[in-house]
C-alpha cells in the first residue's frame, strides 16, 4: 500500500491500495488507480472536502501516465465521488455513500441435476442424430438471416409451429393450424404463460393425486390454489373432482402415461372430463409427455385430438425426444384463447429464442427426428425391461414391478401394508437417485415404492444399481419387523 502526500499542510499522507481485492487484475491503469481512490474515500480514509493530489504529482508517485490519472479524476467526478473547482484542484465530494456492512452472504441452496441410476430426466440421442443436427445448425448459422436481429413473434418462429402441427397431426391424432402452437421453453413456462392468460387469482386447479410435483408447485407458485384429485386405474376421478372442487377453473393431468403411476386414462374418463370442463366453462391441460415412447400396442388418441382443441391445452416438449438443453417445448391452443395466451407471452418474455427454432424444423422435416426415436425407443425397451426383470428377481417377492407400455420411467412397489419409511432406508442405504413414490403424493394415503428412470443410464450401470437397491429393499423389510407395517 502506497502513501500519498496531500496538498493540506500537516495532513498525514493517504493510503492508497493498489492491489486490494477490490482492484480489477488486467484492467487499464486508468481503471485500477478510480478503484484504489474509491476504495480510499468510500472508506473513510479522506474526509469530504479534502483535497485530492494534483494529477502531476499523483502520476508520478504511482508511475502511472498523467492522462491515466486524469482519467480517474474525472472518473470520480462523473460518478459523484469527487468535484473539482477552477484553479483550486480536486476536491472530495461534499457528500459521499457511507460505506455498507458486509452482510452475510445467504446461502441459496441450488439443489444440483442429478445423473445417477434411475435419476429422471436423463436422456439418450443416437450420435447419428446428433452428427445430423450439427450440421443442420451450422448451416443455419451460415445462413444467419436478420430474422435474429429484431424482436420476433411471441409464438415463436412459423416455420418450427408448421413441422410441429405435421408432427401433431401424424403422431397424436391432433390436428391444429400452426397459429394455434406457440413456442415455450418447455411445460412449466407453458402453464406460467397460458394460466395467466385465462385465470384469476386463487382460481382453483384440479391435480392428480398422485402427480407431477413439481408442475403442483408451479401451478400453487402462480397463484392458483391446486386441489388434489385421486387417481385409480383408469385416471384421474372426475367425480371426485366435482365434489372436491365443482368450481375449479382447470385440470392438469397427464392422460396418456400418468405420473407416476403409468396407468393410461381410459376413454370413458376421458369423455368424462371433457364433459366437465365443457359444462364448467374450464379448461383441461394435457401434459403428454413421453407420448413418442410408446412400445406395446398404439396409443389412445390425445384429450385435445378428441375435443378438437375446444377446451383443451397440449402442452409437449423435444426435452426428451432430442435433449432437455435445447428448452423447446410447446403448447397448442384453442384458438379464442390466443389472442390472450399471446399478449401475456409478449407482456412475460416477448418471445423464444430464435437461433435453434430452425435446426428442429428441418430435423423434424427431414425425417432424422424419427429416425432417431426409433433407435433410441429400441435402446429404452431394452433398458426397461432388462429394469424390471432385475428388480422382480433380486428382491424375491419384496418388489412389485409393472412393466409399463409407454414411457421413461418406471414404478416398483412394496406390498400397500408396507409403510412409506421401508422405502426411505432402501433408497438411502442404495445410494441410488430416483424418486419416493411418496414424494408424488398431495392428499391421497401415500404408497411405498420408487419411481425409477431408465432411460439414458447404461444397462449394466442400471444392472448394478437394482440389484443394490433390491437388496436394501429385503434388508430394510426384515429390519422393520412389525414396525415396517402401517399403522
């Protein structure tokens, strides 16, 4: 730390750091030197009203250049620290900010993606499909084009909402003009932007139970309270939503392969709900997600392909069908609802992102889309079942596991006497990832199990860790005795 004369007679001379932490390491001299001398005010080591040391002098005691010093005179003069007076020189500012407590820095838990065994959300894309879309973007990219220089439409790009209604309307059943498809960063930006568009306040939304947690909580974040509605073999219970909320504003489900529970609503409910939101004046939500993995069998046609987007919103997503660090997803809407879906998109976030919206368009046109779905739902079978086979055999008998016909993710039950707490330990003393099935419950008796991904894990990988966790399974049954029963 340098000392610096001053021009006050008598005045002790002023320490000037110049390679504290808070000097900027590579910055221009001029730079630094501002830093030091607001360091030095701020911190109360000059009073207001003082004199500063003339630039000549004050460059040669640094060895900076006379006009760095200038530089940061006026510098400090600009940003209030400093003033300077005709003839007299530089003076500190008459007023200058005090300088704050360090307050303790709070600490923001940021829970880190999970990758390990059975973690959901993981995915797999075949390195041909990858190979196509590098090529596919960096032809793009050459073909920049002033479409990416201005602010663009709210509902995303035409070209990317015109292959995704052939997409729709090939693969679910669903048909819609691209100007009903807006663009989203994916379904919980989709229910943010499209809840707000059509519902007030404490509005009441119906929830399946079990179900999506973390969509509940966006939903309950947004400002709507979510009633939790049983789920049985066939879906969500549409009666049990009248009673429970017959002035609810919308539903959320997840018809084609509920979550977790894998079951597939059947066509009854189906007509069921669409009756109620016809008769309510609400609107039903359709999250079908994981819709393209289906394995056994055709899948039933979408909610919105049935109700011919009336009171229906699709919302998917190419997180799964390419990879989730693209953030597109979309939602197709009906259409007296997208003038107002519209105007909150642009009010929320004007538009998406533009530079990508191109290299998905010409993978879904060029066929390399399905092309790598079918190679990786062939990689996704085997996973699943080499999955199940693992887990039924090594827990003998502890384990219950449905194959399901569609999907990334699986579930494996304990015996519904089991209490939730058998499946805590197991999953703990494994050291696996994956959810509680419990953790999937709002209101609803919670069942003990897990739900366990399968998809972008390796075999063995997924091998190993069943037979781990069926073990702590049986250890944790035989642990329990008694105690392992509900109460």
């Amino acid at each position: 730390m340098q000392k610096i004369p001053t021009n006050s007679p008598g005045k002790a001379e002023l320490p000037l750091d110049l390679t504290g932490p808070h000097i900027t390491a590579g910055a221009s001299s001029a730079h630094r030197l501002y830093q030091a001398l607001c360091e030095m005010i701020v911190g109360g080591l000059v009073k207001s009203g003082e004199p500063l040391p003339p630039s000549r002098t004050l460059a040669r005691q640094t060895g900076f250049r006379r006009n760095a010093v200038v530089t940061a005179y006026e510098r400090l003069i600009a940003d209030g620290f400093a003033q300077a007076t005709v003839g007299s020189g530089t003076f500190v500012a008459a007023r200058i900010p005090a300088r704050a407590a360090a307050a303790k820095k709070p600490k923001v838990m940021v829970e880190a993606p999970r990758q390990g065994a059975f973690a959901l959300g993981c995915t797999h894309i075949d390195e041909r499909a990858v190979q196509r879309f590098r090529a596919l973007v960096g032809r793009r990219m050459r073909a920049f084009g002033s479409e990416h220089l201005h602010y663009g439409d709210p509902r995303g790009s035409r070209e990317l909402r015109v292959a995704i209604a052939d997409h729709l309307l090939s693969a679910r059943g669903l048909r819609c003009e691209p100007d009903q498809i807006m663009l989203t960063s994916g379904t919980l930006h989709t229910l943010r932007i499209v809840l707000g568009a059509i519902l007030k306040a404490n509005d009441q939304v119906w929830c399946e139970d079990p179900g999506y947690p973390i969509a509940r909580r966006t939903i309950g974040q947004c400002g709507y309270r979510t009633v939790p509605i049983p789920v049985d073999a066939h879906g969500l219970r549409v009666s049990k939503g009248r009673t429970a909320a017959p002035s609810a504003r919308a539903a959320y489900v997840t018809p084609s392969h509920q979550f977790p529970l894998g079951v597939q609503m059947s066509m009854p409910r189906r007509l069921e709900l669409l009756d109620w939101a016809k008769q309510a004046g609400a609107f039903v939500f359709e999250d079908d997600y994981d819709s393209e993995f289906r394995y056994d069998g055709a899948p039933l046609m979408s909610l919105a392909g049935i109700d011919q987007l009336q009171r229906v919103i699709y919302m998917g997503t190419f997180a799964k069908t390419l990879f989730p660090g693209l953030r597109i997803g979309y939602c197709a809407l009906p259409e007296h609802l997208m003038a107002d879906v519209t105007a909150a998109r642009a009010a929320l976030d004007r538009f998406p992102g533009t530079l990508m919206e191109g290299a998905v368009a010409d993978m879904l046109n060029s066929g390399a889309f399905a092309a790598n779905l079918k190679r990786v739902r062939k990689l996704y079978r085997e996973a699943r079942d080499t999955l199940a086979e693992t887990l039924e055999a090594a827990s003998d008998g502890a384990l219950s596991v449905p194959v399901p016909s569609q999907g990334l993710h699986l579930v494996a039950r304990f015996d519904p006497s089991v209490a939730p707490a058998v499946a805590t330990e197991a999953k703990q003393a494994a050291g696996v990832e994956g959810w509680l099935l419990a953790d999937t419950y709002a209101r609803a008796r919670p069942l003990a199990g897990f739900v366990l991904g399968f998809s972008g894990h390796a075999v063995p990988r997924l091998v190993a860790s069943a037979e781990r966790l069926a073990r702590e399974a049986r250890a944790a049954m035989r642990a329990g005795g008694k105690s392992a029963l509900r109460k």
